[in-house]
C-alpha cells in the first residue's frame, strides 16, 4: 500500500517538485493549493476510509495559512506528522 502525503502549497513550482521528490521516494501525492483545499482533500479522503500518513504545508498561502490548516488538521488527527516548507 502507498503512503500518502498531502502537499499544501500555492507555488506551483515548488508544489510540482515537492510531488516529483516525493514520489520519487513511492510515496503517494495529492496536492493542494491553499490551506481550505488541503482540508477538503482530507476529508474526501477521510470520506473513504484513506487517511493520510503524512501533511507538507508551506506557511504563507492564501484563504487558510499554514498554520490555520495545521490547527485544523491536528484535531482531526492529532498524531499526523507535519513538514512545514517555507520561502
């Protein structure tokens, strides 16, 4: 089974190779490009039983930041590990 990782990121260069580094290294993408995105995306993921192993969040992006969606993310899930990517 593919880890899946959630990537939150409004730069799409930096969200195409953060998704290129880390499937290289068989882990399963999904991306998003704002906080409020990432939070749907989880849910849908939630939705079908699948759970994310792992959350990488830029700070500064528009609707939701960094560390609104790692808030919101953590009580979902208060173990889920968090990379945090920033410029």
């Amino acid at each position: 089974m593919a880890r899946r990782i959630l990537v939150a990121e409004d730069e799409a260069l930096v969200a195409a190779l953060l998704a290129d580094l880390l499937e290289e290294a068989s882990y399963e993408v999904t991306l998003a490009i704002d906080g409020e995105q990432a939070l749907q995306r989880a849910a849908e993921a939630e939705g079908t039983g699948r759970r994310y192993a792992a959350l990488v969040t830029d700070l500064n992006m528009p609707r939701l930041c960094g560390e609104g969606l790692i808030r919101a993310a953590r009580a979902r899930d208060p173990d889920l590990p968090v990379l945090v990517v920033t410029g």
